[in-house]
C-alpha cells in the first residue's frame, strides 16, 4: 500500500532529509585519511541524537550501529570499523533518522585521495544516474521510467553493473514503505507515480558485475569480483511538473570541495601528476 503525503507532511519530511544532509555535510567537513570508519558512525550517532532525532538504522531488523559505511567493493550495509581508512579509498557513508516521527535517509560517496580516473568516473555516472531518474520522478509516470533512466545511464551508457538484489523505497513515517523502487526496468512498467508520494531513489552501481554477496556478518554486502561499487541516495517528492529533491547535495559537495583530502573529477584533474 503506497502512502500519499499531504504538502504538509512533506515539509516535515524535509526537515528529516535535510538533517540527514546536514549529517553527511559533518563527515565531509571531518573525513580524512587515518579515520576510523567507527568514529566516524559514533560522530554521526551523536550529531543525529544532539539535533533531537533518532539515528533510524540501530537496530533496525538488529542492524547495531548508527549508519551504514561501505568501503570500495562493499556495496551497502557495510559495518563501521575499527580500521584505518586510506588514500584512494572509496566510502558510501549512508544515514538514516527519524525526526518529528518522520525518516530521512540518503547517502553519497566520498573518495579519500586519488582512487584514480576510473573510479572517479564510476561516482561521477552513478551520481548522474541519480539524477536522471529524479528527472522522472513526475506525476504521471510509471517506476519503470526511473528504473529505466538510471539503468541506462550506467549500464547501456558505461557498462557499470547495476545490482538487482537491493532496491530503492517509499519512505514516510517507516523508513521502507511501498513502492519499491528499482534502479533497473523497463520505461512505462509499474505503478503509476502521484503527487504526494515520497520515494528514496538509490542506484547501487557497480564498476565491475552487477553481481553480488552478502557476508557472513548478514549485512556487508560485496561485489562478487571485488571490484568497486558506488552508492548514491536522495529523498525526493513525485511533483507536478518535476521531483521535488528534499535532501540536499550542495553544502556536502561545497565541504567535499574544501576539504584537500577528498577528490572529485574535477579536483583530480587540477592535480599534476608527478613526473
Ligand atoms: N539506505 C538503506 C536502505 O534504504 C539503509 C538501511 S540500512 C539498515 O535500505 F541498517 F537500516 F537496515
Ligand atoms: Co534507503
């Protein structure tokens, strides 16, 4: 049963997925080379509870800490780390909250360092994808041509691996809520999209197969060959004329871009190599 949100509830709803930007707007001002991915998720606990919200992922289904923090080939759901992480790494840091009863939940992918063009190129399309579904995400249209729009932008386009096990969700006052949506499909299949639903759009692009493991921990989920995975997460309203985005990328990325230790494409390519 898909949840219809009245214009107010949608604001309240804001709030939630800007507090969760605001969160991810911390760990980009903080990340650096040498930090634990742990202190990293009791940073994100604490900056969640002080702002009177409830990190929504502890203990949710016995999930035990407050956000997902994946690292290069983990996909999602990875487990916060007593470990150092390194130049060249790559990490989805993925936060959930619930604020005035109402769930945000949205992710970005940060590089630590030079991971290469390749990799940089892998964020840069997933992020792309991201937003080429929101384009669809209008009154009128079905999941299938967002499912559509993100799998070939990745797949067709680059071809990236898009994981079929996980998927994208209705999100209101319970963080999963009808319907669910797929970051692959065909343009003009499922249930149509109304005004007043809210969806969690959240492509899981892989550089390698699309093919993937959960480990023995029953969360970390991994690409089957090892290669890196890029995870993206915006919390948007189906409107009118287009997808109202309640999360917001632009204080993360201006912190992403003031922050040295962090790379983006763009960043990569003022850097000289030396010779
Ligand atoms: N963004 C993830 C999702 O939509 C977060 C869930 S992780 C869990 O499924 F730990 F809470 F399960
Ligand atoms: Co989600």
């Amino acid at each position: 049963m898909i949840i219809i949100k009245t214009p107010e509830q949608i604001e309240l709803m804001r709030q939630s997925a800007l507090l969760v930007s605001k969160t991810l707007t911390e760990v980009a001002t903080v990340l650096k080379p040498g930090m634990m991915t742990l202190e990293l998720d009791i940073m994100i606990g604490n900056f969640v509870r002080d702002h009177k919200a409830v990190p929504s992922f502890l203990n949710y289904n016995g999930y035990p800490f407050n956000s997902c923090i994946s690292v290069n080939d983990v996909v999602v759901h990875g487990f916060p780390k007593k470990k150092e992480l390194i130049e060249g790494d790559i990490v989805s840091v993925d936060v959930g909250v619930i604020l005035n009863g109402w769930h945000g939940d949205h992710a970005y992918t940060f590089a630590i360092g030079d991971p290469g063009e390749e990799v940089l190129k892998l964020i840069d399309v997933t992020k792309e994808s991201l937003y080429k579904g929101i384009e669809k995400a209008v009154a009128g249209n079905r999941i299938g041509d967002i499912a559509f729009a993100i799998q070939e932008h990745t797949e067709k386009k680059h071809g990236y691996g898009v994981v079929r096990e996980l998927v994208g969700h209705g999100l209101g006052r319970s963080m999963h809520e009808d319907p669910q949506v797929p970051n692959y499909g065909k343009r003009g299949s499922g249930i149509k999209l109304k005004e007043g639903m809210v969806l969690a759009i959240e492509p899981m692009i892989n550089m390698g197969t699309k093919d993937v493991f959960t480990e023995s921990d029953r969360w970390t989920v991994r690409t089957r060959d090892g290669k890196p995975s890029v995870h993206f997460e915006h919390d948007v309203a189906i409107g009118k004329d287009r997808g109202d985005i309640l999360s917001d990328y632009a204080p993360i990325e201006k912190a992403e871009q003031k922050n040295p230790h962090l790379f983006t494409s763009k960043k990569a390519n003022l850097v000289q190599p030396l010779s």
